[in-house]
C-alpha cells in the first residue's frame, strides 16, 4: 500500500512536470505510472509558433508584439521610426500634412497580430473626423507622416498604443496593433 501511495505521487508530480519514468517499485506502481505516461499522450497540446516559449509558458502580449515587430521590420517596404512606429506606404498623397492640432478625417481598419479586427470605419461605411492629439499616440505620429490622400499601414508597438491598460475588451493588455489608415481630409 505505502508502495502505490508513492508511485501515485510520483506519477501525479512528473505528470504535472511532463517527465515520465519507466522504472517500477511494483507491479502497481508500473501499471499507475503507465497510465500517467497515457494520459499524457493525449491531453498534451502541440506548441505552438511564436506563442508560446521553449519551456511551453505562454509568451505575454508584450512579447507576442515585440517578436512581430522584430520580424516586420524585416520585410520589404517597411520604415520604422526612431519611437518604433513601423509604417508602409500603399499609396503616397499629394496633400498637406496634417499638424497635431488639426482635425483629421480618416477611413481606418484596426486589427490585433494576429488578424482580429476589433473596428473598422469601412464596416460602418463612413469616415470618421477627429482632433489628431486626442488618439494613441502611434496614430499620432502616422498620420503627421502622411500627406492628405495617402493611404498607409500602421504597426504600433504597445507603448504607442494603448499600453498595459488596454481597451475594452478587444484590445488586451500590451497588445500590438495594426491600422490600416486612409487620409481623407484635414480641416
């Protein structure tokens, strides 16, 4: 008895540790910690790329967001600004640029990462007009960077976005964002 009590715990702990033995203390012990080593074959989820780390913790949004931008940065087309802002340009206007202290009038799409779209003035189907220092301050710096009529996408860093405190809840603490931005107007 005293025998399988402890093949028991030992079977629960390197279950909950992902180790498993082949040795037995006795003929109940080996038969516990084959069952142990079963379970484990089919609850064990794959990990998967990018969101989780070699020791399988799930990595943190602000994580998640810095290997994205790391690996953004990379691409073809992609300027990223001294603060971390990462734009591309789709297509370039020929109008002013907007001053932070102008109203701006947008079409937008926000997404998270991983494709999440969390709003979308094309959904609406109507622009949207705004002072451009009262948004996060990624948007502010993108659309100083755009001339009326251009059309960019924008990464933004967490920092530059929304920060720990999120919004709502599509946007999770730390998140990265991606917005894709047309400057319509500045009044």
């Amino acid at each position: 008895m005293k025998q399988m009590t402890i093949a028991v715990l030992l079977g629960g702990v390197m279950a909950m540790t992902g180790c498993v033995t082949t040795k037995s203390y006795s003929t109940s012990s080996y038969s516990t910690s084959k069952k142990v080593h079963q379970r484990q074959k089919t609850t064990r989820k794959p990990q998967q790329k990018h969101n989780t780390r070699k020791r399988g913790r799930p990595m943190s949004n602000l994580e998640k967001g810095q290997n994205f931008l790391a690996e953004n940065a990379m691409k073809a087309g992609i300027t990223t600004t001294d603060s971390g802002l990462q734009y591309k340009v789709v297509k370039e206007g020929d109008g002013k640029r907007p001053n932070l202290t102008d109203t701006v009038e947008v079409h937008y799409k926000g997404t998270l990462i991983d494709g999440t779209e969390f709003d979308s003035s094309y959904s609406r189907n109507s622009t949207i007009s705004f002072p451009l220092n009262r948004v996060i301050q990624g948007w502010q710096e993108g659309l100083q960077l755009m001339s009326k009529g251009s059309h960019y996408e924008l990464f933004i860093p967490s920092e530059l976005g929304y920060g720990a405190r999120g919004a709502g809840p599509a946007i999770g603490p730390d998140e990265a964002l991606i917005f894709t931005v047309e400057l319509i107007d500045i009044k």
